[in-house]
C-alpha cells in the first residue's frame, strides 16, 4: 500500500476533527451557523498550512540535496 496523498490526509484529518471543532465553536458562537462558518475556516487554514508545509519541505529537501553536490 503506497503513501497517502496530501488531499486523503486532508480528508482524513476533516472527518476527525471537524466534530471537535464544531463542538468548540458552538460553546463560543451565538448560532449553528456562525459554528459552521467557523469549521470552515479553521479547514481553509488547515489546508493552506499543510500546503506550505510541504513547499517547506521540499525546499528543504532541494537544498540538501544541493549540498550533497
């Protein structure tokens, strides 16, 4: 079985958490709906994380390899 990809991770990560995080919101937001928008965000920002994360780390894998030259 191979790796998975960056978007079965993020899904994976959506389906465990999400619950958590709506919880949250809902003890601190006034209705359901301002709860949602927030799991929404807190997703959005996972998302852009994760991607600089791998842009990160494929930098730094392209500058050890330079140094190996």
């Amino acid at each position: 079985m191979g790796q998975l990809t960056k978007n079965e991770i993020f899904a994976l990560a959506v389906q465990r958490y999400s619950d958590t995080v709506f919880r949250a919101a809902m003890h601190n937001c006034s209705c359901t709906a301002d709860a949602e928008d927030v799991v929404q965000d807190v997703q959005a920002i996972y998302f852009q994380l994760s991607l600089l994360h791998l842009q990160l780390r494929t930098m730094k894998l392209v500058s050890l390899s330079l140094m190996v030259w």
